[in-house]
C-alpha cells in the first residue's frame, strides 16, 4: 500500500511544483552560492526525457502500473547513469528529485541529520481523510507528540501475545482445509490443491490486528467466531463483516487521488466518502466502548468473548490511559492498523514465495523448527526470537530480497547537505535546499553488488550467518538494510512483525512438509503487487503437502 503511495506522492510533489511558479534562474544562483559555500559539489544528473521532460514521469507510472516500480529505479540508474553511481539528480519537467541508494546519504536523512528532513507533506494530506492524524500520517511537532505517546506501547514484552496469534493460525488451517476440501478427487494424496496463500495472510493479519488493537477480532476468517457486541446507546454495532473491505477501497481511492493530485478535486468524492465514515465508525464504536467502560475494559472483553488469558494487552486500553481524546484514539489506533497490517501479511507471503521457489531452504529450516518445536504447544516468544537462528536470515533475506516498502522519500525542511553524491566519483557532499525531495529506494541499496557480493539477486538466507564487510556477500548492519526504516522514524512493530511472522511460519511447517509452486507460469518475474484488486492472481499460489 505505501508503494504506490509513494512513488506517487514523489511525482506528484513534483507536478505541483511545476505547476507552480518559480523562477529558475534565481534559485539556481542562489543554489550555487550556497553550494560553494558549504563547499558542495554537485551531483550528477540524469538526462531530460520525453515532452517537456514529463517522459520519465510516464515511465515511472508506466512501471507502476506493471508493478515493477522498484526495479525501474534500479534499471534506469545502472543502464544511464551506470552501476558504480549512487546518487542522481532527476529533472522531471521544471522540478528536480534527488534519489540516492548511498547508505551514507539515507544514514544522514534518517538518522544523523533528521533535523534537517521530513516526510513529504503528500503523506499526510492524502491518508488524513481515511485515517487521520497519527503517528504514521503526521509530520513535525504533531508526529513528535504522537511518536510520544504510542511508542512506550511498543517496548512492552506482552504485545508479542502468541496466543492471541494462534487462535488466528487455527482459523488460518481451517481456511486452508476448507479450499483443499473443494476439490474431492485430491483428498488422500496428500498436496493441497493449488491455493493463493496471500488473501489467507491479509485476512488472517487483520483479524490478528483488529484483535490486538481494539480487543475484538473481525473475524474475517470465520464469521462465526463473532461474539455479540453489547450495545451502545445512539450507535450503530460496527461492520466487523465489511471493515476489511471499506479500508481496501479507502486505500484505493487514497492511491488514485495520490496519482491526480493536482486535479483530485475532479474526482468523484461520494465512495471515498462514504469508505472514509465507515471505516471512523468502526474506530469510533471501540472507543466509545472503551471511553464508557473505563478500567473495566479488559473484564468486559473476557465476558464477551469467553477468553480468560490473564494479562491481555489491547493497544486501544493502554492508549486510553494516556489520552481521552475521542478523536486522537480513534485516529492513532488506525494509524496502526494500517501500519500493521497489510505490511506484516506481506512480508509472509515473501517467505512462502521464497520457501516454494526454494526447496532446500524450505527443508533446511524446517528440520530446525522441528528440532527445536517439534510440537504447537510451548513455543514462546524469547525462543522464537532467538533459539531458531535460519528462521530469522530467512526473514532477513526476504526483507532484502523483496522490502515491502520498496521505496521511502523525505523532504529537506531547511538547505542541508548530504555527505556524498557529489563531484565526478560521488564522494563529495552535495548541497539540498529547503523543500527539495529525495527518494530512497531501499530495495536499489538491497541490489548493489558492490554492498551485497555477485549473488545480490539472489535468495541465499545463508549470507547472514557470514561476515559482509568489504563488499562480501555476508549481513550488513548499517543503512543498506533497512526494511523497517530506521533513525527517528523506525519503525514501532518490527518486533511484533517478526515475531508474528516466525511464529506463523513454523505453525505452517509443523503441519507441512513440502511446498510446491504453483504459479503461472512457473518463472513469473517478481512483482510488488499492491492494489487490492489484484491481490488474488498475483498472490503466492502454492500446494502444500501435509505431514
Ligand atoms: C513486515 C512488517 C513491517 C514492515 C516491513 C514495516 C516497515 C516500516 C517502515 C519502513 C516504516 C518507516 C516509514 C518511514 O520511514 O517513512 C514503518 C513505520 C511504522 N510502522 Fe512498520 N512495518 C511493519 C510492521 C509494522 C507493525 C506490525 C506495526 C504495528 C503493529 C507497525 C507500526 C509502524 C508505525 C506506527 C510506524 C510509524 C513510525 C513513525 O513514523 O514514527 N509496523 N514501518
Ligand atoms: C495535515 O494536513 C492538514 C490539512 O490537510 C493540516 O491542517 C494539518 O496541520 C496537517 N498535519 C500535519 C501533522 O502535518
Ligand atoms: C477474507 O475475508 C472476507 C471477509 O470476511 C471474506 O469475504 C473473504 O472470502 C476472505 N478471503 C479468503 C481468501 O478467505
Ligand atoms: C485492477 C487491476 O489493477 N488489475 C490488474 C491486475 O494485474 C494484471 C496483471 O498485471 C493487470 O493486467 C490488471 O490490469
């Protein structure tokens, strides 16, 4: 969902520039004078293409739309810039975008000099209808207060709640049993049908999230498993059956929009509309809920819902005890959702991508799951984390080989200067001025051979449990691998992704021993699919062998 978004809101910031009035010629001198005096030298600059220089606009839209958006930055740098260069000036019409795969440079915007950066203002104006002012839309002293408030959530051990997981994974089976039942004449042999495993995760990380945050699941996978909601006074029960949908179509509309930015105010607004209130009052009601029930939040859960696990943790409660503001619950705890689910469902369906194209990973790992959890009961979290060393260069080398977030951007919010990219070898520092944009493909700092060794493309866990300096092909601890952002902005629920993430991956392998491809065709190119609509057809098709 962010990659779209965007490489949209990178080209869009660009067309409101054009769009707007500057002149030129001004700004250059007085860039160049202060590049002088801060003793910058410039960068190198792709070339202008197409009509006005709008041709590297389309190409951009053009390999979106194919969903290969990622590797166009990687190919259009090596073939004209070449692939000893790592940070480009790219005019697009008026307007000029920095990108930069330097880990040097993304060190400086995100980390050491983020004073100096921010996220585009794109990312706040075109997620606030849908999900409001939160951690993740906001920009400046907003996002510091927000930063404030929920990350103590996120330093707590409880949040890695297994169980709460499990009971999920169980419907997991259970979806997966129900598609396999579908087809008698397989019953027996053993392999599953050919099923997409990604709508499975979507849906299996929203009922986990959904549950997490609010107390009660959406149940997306069973919609038996509802238990009755008490009722409340003047509001309507929440649409637990359709929240799914209406936060897809959200996005959706949030996607298109991004993409006519500049003219958006054609577009029709009644089904975004109408999405947007949907998907406030389903917040709305959990937090009315627990705006009414006070301290006794957590008690109500249990009787409502039959589950007696001791010390649960609910996002919403927790906040609850920081703010009362109606509005700021309901906004923060979307701002989460969204963060957390679409994104950690991803990341699973990368591994099972892999693991099918991939044998002796598959077997490899799976024997140490089983040495170490040979059965469901008694996995627990500390054990997870650390006790299965592969499981983890298995995540780690699906989050570098396939970054669900692909592509980031900030802004300058002052004239800075990056450490390098500038003169003829790129060593140099370059000069940025205020409100200038630069792109971090983090996925083309996953592709540098020089970074990552001759076998970068591939997938090959086993390079994290090698030393990488010097341009090996072993682990690498600094900004060229940065799947969960890094700096000021890191991500809240990395833990809590990978956790989940191992976690459902050895349920899957105790009860699986083989997986097999079964996409169309066979050697499909990778594709970071992103749009709802597309998510079956484009997902991880599979069998799987039950052990
Ligand atoms: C594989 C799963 C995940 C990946 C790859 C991922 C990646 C990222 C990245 C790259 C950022 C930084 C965005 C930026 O720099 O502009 C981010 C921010 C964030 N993530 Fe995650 N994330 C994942 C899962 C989660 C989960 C499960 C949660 C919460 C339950 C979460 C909560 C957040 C929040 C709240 C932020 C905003 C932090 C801020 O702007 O201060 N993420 N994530
Ligand atoms: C987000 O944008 C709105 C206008 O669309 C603005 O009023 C608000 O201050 C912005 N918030 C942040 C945190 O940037
Ligand atoms: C995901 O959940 C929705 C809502 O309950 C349901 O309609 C859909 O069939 C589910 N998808 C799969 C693949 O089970
Ligand atoms: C709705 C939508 O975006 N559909 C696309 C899904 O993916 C296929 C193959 O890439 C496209 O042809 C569709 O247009």
């Amino acid at each position: 969902m962010l990659i779209p978004f965007l490489i949209c809101s990178a080209l869009l910031l660009s067309l409101k520039l054009i769009l707007s009035v500057r002149s030129k010629r001004n700004l250059a001198s007085r860039y160049a004078a202060r590049a002088a005096e801060l003793k910058c030298s410039p960068a190198p600059r792709m070339p202008v293409k197409g009509f006005l220089g709008f041709g590297r606009l389309i190409e951009s839209i053009k390999a979106t739309n194919a969903e290969r958006g990622p590797q166009y930055v990687v190919s259009a740098i090596d073939s004209e810039m070449g692939r000893n260069v790592h940070t480009v000036v790219v005019p697009i019409a008026d307007y000029e975008l920095i990108a930069t795969r330097d880990p040097a440079n993304v060190q400086a915007m995100l980390a050491t000099k983020s004073a100096d950066w921010d996220v585009g203002e794109a990312r706040n104006a075109s997620w606030r209808p849908l999900f409001g002012d939160g951690v993740f839309t906001s920009r400046g002293e907003a996002w510091k207060h927000s930063r404030a408030l929920v990350r103590p959530q996120f330093t707590k051990d409880q949040i890695n709640d297994l169980d709460l997981i499990e009971r999920h994974v169980q419907q997991l089976f259970d979806a997966i049993d129900r598609s396999s039942s579908r087809v008698p004449s397989e019953a027996g042999k053993g392999w599953t049908p050919a099923l997409d495993l990604q709508p499975l995760f979507y849906n299996m990380t929203l009922d986990i999230t959904t549950e997490l945050i609010y107390g009660y699941s959406v149940h997306s996978q069973n919609p038996r498993s509802r238990v009755a909601l008490p009722t409340l006074p003047g509001l309507a029960q929440p649409d637990r059956e359709n929240i799914g949908t209406h936060m897809d179509a959200g996005k959706a509309w949030v996607e298109t929009r991004g993409a006519l930015w500049k003219y958006r105010w054609l577009l029709p607004t009644k089904q975004f509309s109408k999405h947007c209130a949907a998907v406030h009052a389903y917040a709305q009601w959990f937090v009315q809920l627990r705006l009414q029930r006070g301290d006794g939040y957590l008690d109500g859960i249990r009787e409502d819902t039959g589950q007696d696990s001791g010390s649960r943790y609910i996002l919403l409660d927790e906040l609850a005890k920081a703010t009362r503001d109606p509005v700021e619950l309901r906004s923060q705890t979307l701002n989460i959702l969204t963060a957390g689910r679409d994104t950690t469902a991803s990341l699973i369906g990368w591994i099972f991508y892999f693991l099918a194209r991939h044998p002796r990973v598959f077997e490899k790992l799976r024997a140490e799951v089983l040495a170490e959890f040979p059965k469901p009961e008694g996995i627990e979290f500390r054990a997870l984390r650390d006790k299965i060393p592969y499981m983890t260069s298995v995540i780690n080398e699906a989050l570098r080989v396939a970054p669900v977030i692909p592509l980031n951007e900030r802004v300058a919010i002052r004239d800075t200067v990056l450490p390098r990219g500038g003169g003829p070898k790129g060593d140099e520092p370059m000069f940025v001025a205020e409100g200038q944009q630069v792109l971090i493909p983090t996925f083309a700092m996953t592709r540098r051979e020089d970074l990552w060794g001759d076998d970068a493309e591939e997938f090959r866990p086993e390079r994290w449990e090698e030393e990488g300096g010097g341009g090996g092909g072993g682990r690498k601890r600094g900004f060229e691998f940065i799947p969960f952002g890094g700096g000021v902005r890191q991500c809240l629920g990395q833990q809590f992704a990978r956790t989940k993430a191992a976690y459902v991956v050895v349920r899957l392998l105790q009860r699986y021993d083989g997986i097999a491809n079964a996409e169309e065709p066979a050697d499909a190119p990778m594709r970071f699919h992103h749009t709802i609509e597309n998510r079956s057809g484009s997902g991880v098709q599979v069998r799987l062998h039950e052990a």
